[in-house]
C-alpha cells in the first residue's frame, strides 16, 4: 500500500515556488521580542503557503536549520475612506523557529 502523503525526506519542493513562498520579513516590537525569548524569527508568506514550504524555504534562502513553524492567519481589518467602505488585505504570518546555536541576520547572511 503506498503513502498519500510523502514522508519528510521523499517531499520536494520546486526551488521556483519556495523563492516566493517568503514575502518579507516582520520587524516590529513584538516580532522581535519572541526573537529575543524563543529564537524565532517572523515572516509574511503567501495564503496557500504550507508548513513543510515555508520550513524548506527558510533552510534554502538562509542556509540555517529550522525546528519548527507556526502558522497565523490575520484577517484583515475593515476601514472606512470617507463614506466608502474598504478592508486591508488578509495576512498570513509564520513564526520560523530555529534550532539551538543557529542564527539568522535578515541581511541574509547565517551567523
């Protein structure tokens, strides 16, 4: 009987898609405290972006080892332009957890 789903090391990603699964980096007061207390680092990624993605997307673009992701989905709030009603874009944040004695500068360079 054969898997559905391949295991870790028989999953492959195309090295295209992973180029664009990371949209940017968050810098905010926040983001940087759980830097600080959980050597973590936070991304904005695409809405369909997965777990095992964003995982080989960090490894491949910083050439760090990754422990873990955590994925949130923001809705997005709804603002009011003078009489016409808009709303701000979903947003889909990943907390990158590394592992022990790794390092990531986001100038893109691994310490």
């Amino acid at each position: 009987m054969s898997r559905v789903n391949p295991t870790p090391a028989e999953r492959k990603f195309e090295e295209g898609r992973l180029m664009q699964v990371l949209v940017a980096p968050i810098v905010s007061e926040k983001a940087t405290g759980v830097a600080e207390k959980t050597n973590a680092v936070t991304f904005k990624v695409l809405q369909d972006a997965t777990k095992p993605e964003i995982k080989a997307a960090v490894e491949l673009m910083f050439k760090v080892e990754v422990k873990g992701v955590s994925v949130v989905n923001i809705k997005g709030k709804t603002k009011r332009f003078g009489r016409s009603v808009g709303r701000r874009d979903h947003l889909r944040k990943a907390y990158v957890t590394l592992k022990e004695g790794q390092e990531l500068n986001l100038s893109g360079e691994a310490a």
